[in-house]
C-alpha cells in the first residue's frame, strides 16, 4: 500500500542548498588511486616534518598548511556560491507549500507554481536531513532539495520515501 499523497509546507536556506550538493559530491565514487594518493600525500607530508630539520621542516609545515587552506578556501566558496545563488533567484526564498501525489511534485510559493510530473525526476536520494530529487545526471546536478525538518510528523517522511519509492528510481538502484 502507497500513501495518496504528503504535503508539507517550509522554507529552504542556502545551507539545505549547500548540503544537497554536498551529498551529491559525497556519493560519487573516487578512484582508488585518488584515496591511495591523498592518504600517501598526508603521511609523506608528516614524516617529512617530523624527521627533518630546519629550512625542510618549514616548507613542509607551509605546505601542508598552504593545501590545507586551499582545501577550506574551495569548501568556503561552495559554499558561497549556494549563499550567492539563493539570494539571486527569489523563487527560493520565503515560504512555499509542496504536494506529492501520483501525478506529480507540485510547489506554490509566494512568487511561482510549479509542477513536475514524475518522468521529469531521474533519481532520488536521502540523508539524514534532506530529501534529493534529480533532473539530471545524478552526478552532475541537484534538482530539489527537501528538507526533512519542514515535515510536522516523521510518517509523513515514510510516506513520502514510498511515492518517490513507486513513480522515481532510487540513486544507484534504477
């Protein structure tokens, strides 16, 4: 048995943009030599600071710092971009109230209607917060983000997983 419908109604926040998208980015597999190569970088790194002496010593220590920051300063402007994004398209901010049934995905905010019909998704996916459903390439973009904090009653997040279970494959199952 499938739930009729869910509804619920919220606001998004660049931070619900910025984890769907950390999601996504966590879910695509690295290489295997991508790991080996990092994990090797930082205990190379390591050993070189701890066994050498002087002028060495202090490039390590300013290399590791400088990949350090580089990594922090790519998460920071990610991060940005979201923030940049939400405050450039209205559509995203303020209130709005969403139905799920079997036709479709339906949102009505202050601004906008708008309507998909399940063929419209490719995929789908949860984590511990957020609901994702993918337009594209999984891979490549993020469709909707849904936050499972704008749900009154925790069934409603079983019922939803099971229109979304029936009408959209799941991530890495369809």
């Amino acid at each position: 048995m499938s739930a009729s419908s869910v509804e619920y109604e919220g606001e998004l926040t660049s931070d619900d943009l910025t984890a769907g998208e950390r999601a996504r980015v966590r879910r695509i597999p690295r290489s295997r030599f991508d790991q080996v190569a990092g994990w090797v970088f930082w205990v190379l790194l390591l050993l070189l600071i701890v066994q050498s002496e002087g002028w060495l010593r202090l490039v390590a220590l300013v290399l590791g710092i400088w990949v350090y920051a580089l990594d922090t300063y790519q998460q920071g402007k990610a991060r940005n971009h979201h923030e940049r994004a939400f405050e450039s398209q209205p559509t995203l901010r303020g209130r709005f109230h969403s139905r799920f049934d079997a036709q479709g995905f339906r949102t009505t905010g202050e601004l906008f209607e708008d309507f998909r019909t399940w063929g419209a998704f490719r995929a789908w996916e949860e984590t511990a917060d957020l609901v994702i459903l993918y337009e594209g390439d999984p891979d490549r973009s993020v469709g909707r983000v849904i936050p499972k904090r704008v749900f009154v009653d925790p069934a409603d997040v079983d019922s939803l997983r099971a229109i979304l279970a029936e009408h959209v494959p799941e991530v890495g199952k369809g």
